[in-house]
C-alpha cells in the first residue's frame, strides 16, 4: 500500500518492504525536497530515523542484499508505489 502526502512543496510517497522477516519503510521525497529515506521498521524499538539517500543510486549501492536491491528499483521505476 502506497501512502502519499504533500507538504512544504514536496510530495511524500511511502510504501513498506518486506524481505525475510523484516520490514522496511521507504519514502521517496520529490518537489522541494528530493531524496531517498530507508528505515527499518522490524525491532527498532525506539522508531529511530532510517538512513537518508540523495538518489535511488546510491542507495542501491548502500545495500547489499540483492532482494532490497530489487525491491528499490522497483520503487524506482514506479512498479511498487
């Protein structure tokens, strides 16, 4: 499911990602504001801020395991949000 706000001249599209066991959040920010924020949502007690990226480039490149790899190019191209 694909979340969308706007704010502060920027668009705020969220969807949730699941690989194995955990869950991610990703937001794809655009307008404005432009980037990339990936927190983990599974045994993060504290819903501490996730890592924020410039692009989708480079947090492909951030991540190592090829399913998350798979499911950002998807985001990416539009396929998943």
């Amino acid at each position: 499911m694909v979340k969308v706000t706007e704010a502060n001249n920027s668009t705020y599209k969220s969807t949730n990602v699941t690989i194995g066991k955990t869950i991610f959040s990703v937001m794809q920010v655009t307008g404005k504001l432009n980037y990339i924020s990936i927190r983990k949502e599974t045994n993060n007690p504290f819903k501490t801020l996730g890592k924020d990226f410039k692009n989708f480039n480079e947090a492909v490149r951030h991540y190592k395991n090829p399913t998350m790899k798979v499911e950002l190019l998807k985001i990416e191209l539009g396929f998943s949000l």
